[in-house]
C-alpha cells in the first residue's frame, strides 16, 4: 500500500445537543467504541488516523472534558494526543453568550510534531486556527504539515475559514490540513464544511463541499515534501528574534 494517512475532523465522536450530553457521552479513548473501531481499521488496512474526539478529563473532580485530537498508527496504537489550547467564549452584553470552557477543559501545551507517513505533523484544534502563535512554534520544531480538524460555524466560516487557513500555510510555508465537521447535526448546530488541503505556497490544492451538503466526501492529496523545502528555500523567513521573542 502507498505512503498514505487519513485526517478526521473535530469532533468525529460525536456533536451534543446540550452541554450536559456532550459531558455524558465522553468516554476515554481506549475504551470508547468508536476509538476501538477506528483502532481495528488502522491496523487492519496499515493506515494511519488522525480524529477529533471528547475524553473525561484527567482530573477526577472537575466537571469538564477534552476536546483531544489523537493520531493512531498504522499498527492501530494510540501514540499521540492534543488537547485544544483556545476555547471561544463569548460574552456580549445584552447579546450572544456562548462559553465553551464551561464545558472543556483547555489544554496547557503545544505538543511537538511527530512523524507520519506524509511528514513531520503539527497538530492543532478549530478555534487554535485563529492564534498565529502556535503555527509558527509548530514550524519552528520542524512541522511539514499542520492540521486543523473543525467544526466552524456557517457564520464565521463563509468570511474567515479560508483566509485564515491559507495565512497560516503561507506564513508557516508548510501543508495545512483542515477536515471540517458538515451540515446540520441537531437542533442547534450545524457546521459550515469545506474540508481544505493547502500546499506550503498557500494554494488550494483540495477541497469538499459546504454547510449545504450533508453527505460523507473524501478528497485525496498528494504531498510534497521536496515543495516544502523548496518554498522554505525560495523565500527564506528569518526572524527577528533579537527585537522580539521566539514564538
């Protein structure tokens, strides 16, 4: 079998219609059905996985959980694992109010990139897109590809979901992977798609349909990791770390 891996969206387990059944359904990953199965599959057609999942928390009194994106490997291991760093909570008064630290837990570091069949992989969750900060300390430990599985709403993904993922390859001048939750999940949520594959010059080299459709797709994508260092080469990016500090 080629070289190959597959990348899931945010949230691949489930999308809770309340705060308390997202808290509920979450189960740790290697006694939850759905991690077990994907497990089976990897090791099964020697490919490996990254998704978006929910995990209790580690700590025993809180009543939060994880938003954790897990890679398993083409032997069917969990062996890596990041918990979102940024979570969007909004409060306006007399307006939208929505908190998702009331639900989970935030992270507390930026994991290192790990080898993959497609490169050296960064790993970071949905609303991370928005933080320049993590993408650049991600490059910096040797990232080829960066991954950002979401769930963006319709709302903000219509205006920012494209740029800001282009931003980031282009300033990273690495691939960014973006497997995005889409259409109507329940009552309350739906989320806007256009599942993205970006090369390290900033074009668009893939990408799925939007909120409209509500059918499973898949695109392939070939990745280069001579183009990654060509671009690195061709427009060489050197900090100014002495002005102002190394991210």
């Amino acid at each position: 079998m080629a070289r190959a891996a597959l990348f899931l969206p945010e949230a691949s387990d489930y999308i809770g219609s309340s705060p308390g059944e997202t808290k509920s359904l979450a189960t740790p990953a290697l006694q939850s059905p759905f991690v077990q199965g994907l497990m089976e599959s990897a090791k099964q057609h020697s490919l490996p996985i990254s998704v978006g999942i929910h995990e209790p928390s580690d700590n025993p009194t809180s009543s939060r959980i994880k938003n954790s994106l897990i890679w398993i490997s083409a032997q069917g291991e969990l062996v890596h694992r990041y918990q979102k760093l940024h979570l969007f909570d909004l409060e306006i008064d007399n307006g939208p109010k929505m908190r998702e630290s009331d639900v989970i837990e935030p992270g507390n570091s930026i994991e290192p990139p790990y080898p993959s069949p497609v490169g050296k992989v960064g790993s970071c969750i949905c609303f991370d897109l928005r933080f320049a900060e993590i993408a650049l300390s991600l490059k910096r430990q040797g990232a080829d590809v960066i991954v950002y599985p979401s769930a963006f709403t319709p709302e903000t993904g219509k205006v920012h979901w494209l740029p800001l993922l282009r931003a980031r390859a282009i300033e990273t001048e690495s691939y960014v992977f973006a497997a995005a939750q889409v259409g109507q999940h329940n009552e309350k949520r739906r989320s806007y798609g256009h599942s993205i594959a970006i090369d390290p010059w900033g074009e668009v080299v893939a990408e799925l349909s939007g909120e409209q459709k509500d059918e499973p797709e898949v695109c392939f994508v070939d990745v280069d990791l001579e183009k990654v260092r060509k671009t690195r080469e061709m427009v060489p990016l050197k900090r100014r770390t002495d002005v102002y500090p190394e991210v």
